[in-house]
C-alpha cells in the first residue's frame, strides 16, 4: 500500500497547546514546514524531526504562530495511548490559560494600585497604617449577607493592575463595582449589575459574579487582577502558577472602583503588594520549569513514537491501517464452533461461543496434544473470527487441514498442515506450522484473519491494531479453525461477535 500525503492546514492564528495536539494526532515521519513568527524570526531546516520542531516552539513560544505542515502518512491505533498521555500533559499545566511571560511582563508594568483610600473604607474594617492590610474588625451578627469592604482610587481608562495576598484566608472577595458600591461600601451576597469580583466563602465556596455566577476551581494565595479599559477585559491570575483563575470580558462604560473584603469569618487580613524584581524573577523560574518538565515529558513521548515509526518503516507488515482492519472485520463470518467436532474433553457453552478444558488440570506426565474444538471448514475467499483469550495461562488458535480430523487435537511440536499460534503456562509464546517462532506479544482478545486468494493468515491483536504473527502459504486443501484452551487451567476461549458500528 503506497502511503498517500495528507496536508494538516492549521488556522492562522492559533495557541501552542493546539499545535502540539495537532502533531502529537499526525506525527507520522520526518515533517517539513515553515514557521511564521510575528516579531521574532526562527529559521528552521527544510526537512526536520518532530523532535526538534518541539525544541524550537518551546525556544520562541513568546507569540502567535502562523504554519502549515505536510505530513505524510495516516496515524494507526497503536499510537492512541501516548496521544492520551499527550493530552494529559497538556492538561496537567493547563497550557490554554497559561500567561506568557511577555503578557506577564506587560501586566506587571501596569501596575499603579498598591494602597487603598482610607476615606473609602467600611467601618466595619481596619486599615494598617501604610493602606496595604485590610481586616475585619466586627463581630459578625447572624443574617449578615453583605460583606464590608474598601475601595482603592477610581478607574476609568487605561490598564491597570494590582497584586493581593489572600494566604489561607477561609473567606475573601476582590474584583472592580461601578460608582454604585459608594452607598454602601459592602458587596451583595448574591449576583447584581454593576459588580466584577471572584469571592471564596467560609474555604468551600470559590465563585465569580457579575450578572451572572461562575464556580471557580482554582484556589490561589496570592492574585494579580489586571483591567483593560480598552480590551474590556478584566483578569484575575494566579501569581504562583501564572495560570488564568478567571476572565470578564464587559464593555466598561462607567467609572470603576478596586474593591478588597476581607470578609466577615476570620480576622485575617488581605494585603496589597508591590511586586519587585526579585519576586519576577521567581515566578519566570517557576514558569520555565513547569516549561522544562513538559518538554521533558514531551520528548519522552515523542522518543516513543519515533521507536514505533522506526519499527513501522522497517516492518511495516506488523502495523494494520484503518482501511485494513475495516476490510478484515467485514469479512467475519465464524462466530460460533461446531459443536460435533469438540474433543472429549472439553465444554462447549450453549452458544456455542465458549471453549474450556473440563480435564484434569493437573496433567499426567507425558501428555503432548492438546485438545481442540473446530469450526466450519473453509475452501476459498476472506475470513476472519475474533477471539478472548483474556488471562488464560494457556491456550492455542489458529488453522488446521483435513488431517486434525482424525484425533482432534493440536500437536506439540511443528507439523505439516498446521498454521497456529500457542501460549504455554504464561512462558513460551511461539508460531507453529513447519518451522517454529518465538512471539514476544501477548493479546488479550485477537483477530484472525485468513484470505485463501492472498495466501495469508494474520493474527492481529485487537486492542492494539498489531500483527502478532503473519503466515504466508499456499493454501491447496480444506481449512478448519481451530481453538484450544490448553490443559492447564479451566477459562475458556470466548468467540467474539464485532457489532458494524465499531468497524470504523
């Protein structure tokens, strides 16, 4: 089969989390492409590896990035599980609300608020001397809704930003009110026009309102909250993980207000912080070594791949593709056995789907064959029968000529007529037909699949789309599938019924 050129066109603009995904779905080979950086120019060889396309993005990912990849070849199935473990990772350092640390940079130069105004506090709060703690200094009576806060200096233009610790506070709100919070100087309890904050209650309940009330999961120490007159953007981020706790996106029209409450279940105060170099610094550490574990665990992942595309390029038998497998399951036609042609000493179910050894287990020295029980006999064209072999200890499948007729039962060692695979206590897993090979994989469920025209008879493992082992013969004779439990435990081989919907 001739690998046909399959051309990925990503969008223009798009996030680096979406450009791993989308390699990590189609890395097939070697990928060429053209990196367009806005502001910064990488150059890139011709013809490079998916290994070094990952270096690079994490080198210059500082901005969008415009590309098109070429990249031959269709992904097969056994590649599923380490896009599974891509995904993960991905997830894992919530890359999609990662700031960057050039936004990070632009943020922290906005910052202009650090104290709050003292003639705009609740009498409910104390205020330290320099305007950076703010606590409550109440009692609390019971039916209380709103919460006591204070203000810092109106906004109404401009980016702005402000750093606030909240430590382990139990309860605490922080967010931007229109002019209307000066009648009161409290935040509702419950959603209301003209109110932008994210609230944590009593440890448990971590939310956002606005008109609206989202649940949060993320619960910080400290926050940057960032606003965007322009934008109409109002940020709140974590300062420890750099990653986005929320977002309001709302066309401010009127004057705001930095809002800070303390809340009214604990006298712990909130503190507003200037954050020096040094506290820069510490958070880009902390951003590229989150940066540098992904890539770690990126190039573990991508040196996994490039070993199955090594074995691919150089046994390209072993792997089936979508359209191959397709074909195979289309041709099954054996879902039971016969019941007339069980040995002796096995059970065949009702169904006529279930094959178990009802012998002695413990077998008496000098037993070699193992019995077997048979389906119908095959002559010409496609077939194909789905076998669970599970956890059994030992079993045997595969095709057999006229001969097995005579004692119904599998030899031991290799024999004219004879096309099967067999496991042996767990140990020994070999291909027997004239000659015999040593297996290395061991299926838990497996598709047999035989074309008279072809010469072939495949065994392909069923989860993991892998020839396990593949005969080629000219067949002259009668066939019959055979299946064998073994003699040396009492789980049985289960014959398997593919539903067409899952042929895709």
């Amino acid at each position: 089969m001739t690998p046909k050129d399959y051309l990925l066109k990503l969008p223009e603009s798009f996030t680096v989390t979406s450009i791993i995904s989308a390699l990590f779905k189609c890395v097939r080979s070697t990928i060429t492409c053209t990196l367009s950086i806005p502001g910064k120019c990488v150059r890139l060889p011709e013809s490079f590896t998916v290994t070094s396309i990952i270096s690079a993005l994490f080198k210059c990912v500082r901005s969008t990035i415009t590309c098109t990849l070429s990249i031959p070849g269709k992904c097969v199935r056994e590649l599923n599980h380490y896009n599974q473990d891509a995904e993960e990772i991905l997830r894992r350092y919530n890359a999609e609300g990662y700031i960057v640390q050039r936004e990070w940079n632009e943020m922290l130069t906005c910052q202009d608020i650090e104290t709050v105004d003292r003639s705009r506090v609740n009498n409910d709060l104390h205020v330290s001397e320099d305007n950076k703690m703010i606590s409550f200094q109440a009692k609390c009576p019971g039916g209380r809704v709103e919460w006591p806060c204070a203000l810092a200096k109106e906004l109404e233009s401009g980016k702005h930003c402000w750093i606030l610790e909240v430590g382990e506070k139990s309860s605490w709100a922080v967010g931007v009110a229109s002019e209307t919070i000066l009648k009161k100087m409290s935040i509702p309890d419950s959603c209301k026009e003209g109110y932008w904050y994210i609230k944590l209650f009593k440890g448990k309940r971590f939310q956002a309102f606005s008109s609206s009330m989202t649940d949060l999961s993320q619960n910080p120490k400290k926050i940057a909250v960032y606003l965007d007159f322009d934008k109409s953007e109002l940020l709140f981020v974590d300062l420890e993980t750099q990653i986005t706790i929320h977002k309001f996106k709302e066309q401010f029209s009127e004057k705001l207000y930095p809002l800070f409450s303390p809340g009214i279940h604990d006298k712990g105060p909130l503190i507003l912080q200037s954050v020096s170099q040094k506290d820069v610094k510490e958070t880009l550490g902390r951003h590229t070594s989150l940066l540098l574990q992904l890539l770690f665990d990126v190039r573990e992942i991508l040196g996994k791949y490039i070993s199955l595309l090594y074995q691919r390029q150089n046994d390209p038998e072993r792997f089936t593709l979508d359209t191959e497998w397709n074909e195979m399951l289309t041709s099954q036609d054996i879902e039971t056995v016969d019941r007339n042609t069980a040995h002796g000493d096995l059970h065949v179910s009702e169904d006529n789907k279930r094959i178990s050894f009802q012998g002695n287990v413990k077998c008496p020295g000098g037993r070699a064959e193992w019995p077997c029980a048979l389906a119908k006999e095959l002559e010409s064209g496609k077939h194909c029968w789905i076998l669970e072999v599970g956890e059994k200890s030992s079993w045997a499948v595969g095709v057999a000529s006229e001969t097995i007729l005579k004692n119904l039962s599998i030899p031991d060692s290799c024999k004219e007529g004879y096309w099967y695979i067999k496991l042996f206590k767990r140990k020994k897993f070999q291909a027997f037909s004239s000659s015999t090979t040593d297996l290395s994989q061991k299926p838990r469920k497996i598709a047999v699949y035989l074309d008279f025209d072809m010469g072939e008879l495949s065994f392909v493992d069923v989860e993991k789309h892998v020839v396990i082992h593949r005969f080629k013969e000219q067949f002259s004779d009668k066939l019959y599938p055979v299946f064998s439990p073994g003699i040396h435990d009492k789980g049985p081989l289960i014959l398997h019924s593919i539903p067409q919907n899952k042929t895709n």
